[in-house]
C-alpha cells in the first residue's frame, strides 16, 4: 500500500506505477451475488454443473465483476493522509476483458497514474488498471479509469 500525504503528492507521481492490492479470491458467492444485482444468470456464471461441462471446465465471473472491482482495488494499491472534499468516477476511456476470472481464482490490481489534468471542475486522473490472474500468462482486464478529484 502507497500512502501520500494529499493530492499534490499523490499529483507528483504522475507517470508512476503506483503498486499492486493484495490478491482477492472470486468465490462463487461473489459472483452469485453480482449476478442477482445485475440480473445476468447466464449458466456460464451460476451453474457450476453444466459450467463443468462448458469452455472453461468451471463457472466465471462477470466481466462487469472484474471491472467492477477497480472499486475495490484502487484504495488497497493507495490512499492519501489527506482526503481531498471529494473523488468521483468519471468514466473509462479504454477496457479490455483478455482473459476470463474463473471461479476460485486469485486477482489483484497493479495501477498505473497515467496523467493528470487541471479542468475547471478538479484534477482529471487518469489511472491505468490491470487486473491479474494468478499464474496466469495474461491479464483479466486492463482498463483505463478516469477519475475527478475536488480538492
């Protein structure tokens, strides 16, 4: 975990690889929960029996899952002392599902703080995210997340 002590230290990291979470697993519980919020049962996800049988020899989790735990992620890789009145999800600009999170698998978040800039309303940071697997060759997800700062 990188502490810095405010947004302007956080700012003066621009370019910097920021760390990685520790690794999470995804249990089926999770992915059973995410799909009654969002209403995707797809058997792919929640019956683990005809999963067994399908391309991955077991149940995945929802891309929007693994997207979804940038959430969660991002205040593990980093924090600031000073909070500043206010953090907003501002949007992506890129997200890329390379590889599907099978159930029972580890992932963590290596974050990237790609650029930042000065807008009327805050500073726009731009965080580049890649989600990994555990012992696997290539990312779950890589993704581009912006996020408005009002300091």
């Amino acid at each position: 975990m990188r502490k810095f002590a405010d947004i302007s230290e956080l700012v003066a990291a621009e370019g910097e690889h920021l760390g990685h979470s520790d690794w999470l697993t995804v249990t089926q519980d999770r992915i059973d929960r995410f799909a009654d919020a969002t209403g995707d049962h797809q058997w792919i996800h929640v019956d683990a029996e005809r999963a067994a049988e399908g391309p991955f020899g077991r149940t995945i989790a929802h891309g929007y899952l693994t997207l979804s735990l940038l959430a969660y992620f991002g205040p593990r890789v980093y924090t600031l002392e000073k909070a500043p009145k206010m953090g907003i999800n501002y949007g992506l600009n890129k997200v890329r599902f390379l590889q599907p999170v099978t159930e029972g698998a580890r992932v963590r978040d290596g974050i990237e703080l790609v650029e930042v800039k000065e807008t009327d309303k805050g500073l726009l940071l731009t965080l580049r995210h890649e989600v990994e697997i555990e012992g696997g060759e290539r990312p779950a997800l890589v993704a581009e997340a912006l996020v408005l700062v009002v300091p």
